[in-house]
C-alpha cells in the first residue's frame, strides 16, 4: 500500500489520510484481535466453488482455519463478484444477517482489506468510491 499511496500524485489529501489509516489497522494487532474471528476459508474464490443442483460446496480447504472473517469476505467480493457494488452489498446484507456478531468495526476492515486487495488494479480514488458506496450498506 506504501509504494502504491507513493507512486499516486494526484491523491487528494484526505485521501492519502484514509490510506494511511487503513495500513495503521491492518498493522495493529490490537485492531485485528477485537475483529470478528471465524472458521474462514482462506482461499474464497471461484475456483474453489462447485454447484451441484442448488447446492454451493466451497472446495480446496488447505487454508481452512480460524481466522479474521472480514479477511474472507474481502477475498469474496474481490474474486467472487469484481467489486461489484449490487452483488456485493447483496452478499454483505446477507452475511450480515447470519452472523450476528459482526459489527461496525469489522466493517472497516473489510474496506481496509479490499484496499490492501485492490489498490493495484484500480485508481486510488475510484477504488475509494467504490468502497465507500459497496459499504455504505
């Protein structure tokens, strides 16, 4: 994310502010402690998905173990729907609704690690538009 927020000059300065706040969590042990911890996936893209009728099985689970859920969820709307704003906030919502413990902080870190996923791949502050609008559920 450093190289990345370094290599952007057209970076407004809140911008670069929110960049760096989302590195300064993912960094902190503290932060990524008090975040909702599941049995996640660890590998949650399509390849690893089969569909049998209506039935969804997720395969290949040699990353399998416990670990922060927002991390999975960024995997997901990463590889799974391409930061589609629709299909994401439908899986969000839906997510949300099943697992009752995850809150407002680990929402953030669902957008720091989609930032940390995707800052390559997009404009610094397209990509902040996107999650600002994919999370605004």
């Amino acid at each position: 994310l450093q190289i990345s927020l370094q290599d952007d000059r057209d970076l407004q300065r809140g911008e670069s502010q929110e960049i760096k706040d989302s590195i300064s969590r993912l960094s902190d042990a503290s932060t990524r402690s008090s975040l909702t911890h599941r049995l996640t996936h660890g590998d949650f893209t399509p390849d690893n998905l089969l569909m049998n009728q209506n039935q969804l099985f997720l395969i290949d689970n040699d990353e399998l173990g416990f670990g922060v859920a927002a991390a999975d969820i960024a995997w997901g709307l990463t590889y799974l729907f391409g930061l589609n704003i629709g299909l994401g906030q439908i899986f969000l919502n839906e997510y949300i609704k099943h697992v009752p413990e995850f809150a407002e902080n680990d929402l953030l870190a669902v957008k720091d690690y989609l930032l940390a996923l995707n800052i390559q791949a997009y404009n610094v502050s397209e990509l902040l538009d996107i999650l600002h609008t994919l999370l605004s559920i």
